[in-house]
C-alpha cells in the first residue's frame, strides 16, 4: 500500500494525481482547487490523502484544523469537509478486500497524526467507500437529463412560474467570466441580512476572492434582471457534465417577478448546451418536510439522493474529555448545539 500526503506545497502534483480519477467518480468538491478556495475561510490547512494499491487510485480530501482552547487537546487535530461534499473517493471499482486496507492505511495515518475525529459531509451521488459511522440528515435534489428533450422534465409549475418571468419582462444572462460577481455578492449580502440567515451562510468578500481565484475555470453565473435592475442571481459550478447550483440570491422587492423559477430554468437550458448529465440543486435550509427552499428547488428536479454525515473517533476518551468540558463552560448551548459532532469548537 502506498501512501502520501498532497498539500498546497505540491499543488501541480496534486492537481495531475485528482486527474487520475474519473470525472464520474468525482466532483468539483473533491478537487485540489475547491479546498484550496477554502483555506483563508476554514482557517485550516487543505490535505489529500492518496493511496494506491493493485493499479487503484483512492483520494481523500479535507481541512485539517488544531484544536485549540483546549489543553488536553494541545498539539491535535480534527478533520473535515469543506462546505460542499467529500468523502474518500477511487478510480475504480476496487474489491472490498482493497478497500478494506486502504481505510486500514487512513487510520494508522489519524492515530500517527493526532487526529482526533474525522467529520466528512458524503457525497450523496458517489460510492461512500469510507469505514465510519454514517447519520441520513436531510435530502437533496438532482436534475437529470436522460436522453429525451429536456424541457418536459421540469414540472408543470416550473415550466410555468419560468414562463411566466419571461412574460413579465424578465431577461437572463450567463455570465462566464465572473465579471458580474460583484453584483451578485451585494445581492447575496443583502439577502442575508433581510433574511437574517446565519453565520454559516455569510460569506465575505474575502471568500469570493479565493473562489474567483482558484475556481474561476469551473464557475458561471446566471443573472436575472428586470428592467435594467438584478431580480435574482446564482452561482454555479460546471465541471465536465455535472452542474453544481453553488449559491443564489434574490431581490425580495421584485419576488413577484419569478426570478429565481427562470434562474434555474436557465441553468437547464445550459447545461443541455453543454452536453451535461445532471444538476446537483442541494436541499433545504433545513431537513424539515416542508423547508420552503427544497419545496422551490423541487419544481427543476427529477430525482433525489439522501444526505449522510460520515463520522469516525481516533481518540475516544480525548473527544469525550473535549465534549465534556465544552458542556461545562457552555450550558448555555447544550440543548441547541449538544447533538453537533464536533460541538467544542461551538
């Protein structure tokens, strides 16, 4: 078994070793570029695993971040997603008996590098090759195209509540450069302080530098506008034939309009150009049946996958120690934040 560690430091090793991996059996979340996008947000240090056995390439991406606050945990780790989806994904379909000993060579690896927990958002449409313990938390939606016209897979009150946009006077452009990104993200801000979402959807200038940067190639930006003026706007990802439905905003002034119907109808239309198999849309807000984002997101799709939070203990009575003491300092929070995996870094 073959082991190492890709870093930013050897990024162009990197890059060629996540080509190994077929575009069918990975994702845009997967790729050196998309942790690295992450690195000044996460305040944490991108890595890959790469092992390889019999002729198979395995990958596993995450943020590695010290536990701080702490002194029982001085000088530890824990690991996890981005935000997105990961997870240890291969280049192909390798026997259970190899991927038993590649997830044996990822453990010897924690425990030799004081890693206390893993916490992996799964990819819900890839092969969850990792031993850990796995919660469902919600589900997502997909559209895909198959090989008929693709119009007649979106619903009845999509095709209409996108029509209807149009009628209105609603026109769209796609913007493949990114040079309207910062309209989008006044867009977005806006939409989070009138919607009063939380923290962990308030994404900074900063963040859109890093994304711009290093995920500009993959990235397109779908715009909305009436009269002269952005109704809505929606930042994609697209890598070979997958579409990744990243972030959206609307003007809550002009939600009359149906903007975001023809956002999403739009995003379709292109992908359909581009000879793609799917849009990824995500989920909810939340994992509750009636989340109204789902229940809007649900007129453009044509499937759904379930959600799974992958998680696995390398020092069990260090994470029970850390939990522990976070309850103590923070009673505060036990209720609201006690069922979170990782709830001491709360």
């Amino acid at each position: 078994m073959k082991l190492e560690v890709l870093s930013p430091l050897g990024i162009a090793h990197w890059k060629k070793i996540f080509e190994l991996i077929p575009e069918e059996r990975s994702s845009v979340f997967h790729s050196p570029e998309y942790v690295l996008s992450w690195q000044k947000y996460e305040d944490a240090e991108p890595l890959c695993l790469h092992l390889e056995e019999d002729g198979f390439h395995f990958l596993y991406t995450f943020m590695r971040k010290p536990i701080t606050g702490y002194e029982c945990a001085e000088g530890y780790f824990d690991v996890s997603s981005p935000y997105g989806h990961g997870g240890l994904i291969s280049s192909g379909e390798a026997t259970e008996a190899i991927i038993k000993e590649v997830n044996r060579a990822i453990d010897e690896w924690c425990v030799s590098e004081k890693i206390v927990a893993e916490f992996i958002r799964e990819h819900p449409c890839l092969p969850q090759l990792r031993n850990c313990e796995r919660r469902h938390v919600r589900t997502n939606l997909l559209f895909e195209y198959g090989s008929g016209e693709w119009e007649s897979l979106i619903s009845k009150h999509g095709r209409r509540d996108a029509a209807s946009a149009e009628k209105k006077g609603c026109v769209t452009e796609i913007d493949e450069e990114l040079a309207t990104l910062p309209g989008f993200m006044e867009l977005y801000q806006k939409l989070c302080e009138e919607k009063n979402f939380g923290d962990f959807y308030r994404f900074d200038e900063s963040y859109f530098a890093e994304l711009k940067r290093f995920l500009q190639t993959w990235s397109f930006i779908i715009n909305v506008k009436k009269d002269g003026m952005l109704a809505a706007s929606a930042l994609f990802f697209r890598r070979g034939t997958e579409i990744i439905y990243h972030l959206s905003a609307a003007d809550l002034a002009c939600r009359q309009y149906l903007a975001t119907d023809l956002v999403l109808r739009t995003a379709i239309s292109h992908g359909a150009g581009k000879g793609c198999r799917r849009i990824f849309w995500g989920g909810g807000l939340t994992s509750k049946d009636d989340d109204a984002l789902y229940r809007f997101k649900e007129k453009f799709a044509t499937s759904t996958a379930p959600v799974q939070i992958g998680t696995k203990l390398h020092a069990p009575v260090l994470y029970k120690k850390l939990c522990d003491e976070w309850a103590a300092r923070n009673p505060d929070k036990v209720t609201e934040c006690g069922h979170f995996f990782l709830r001491y870094r709360m």
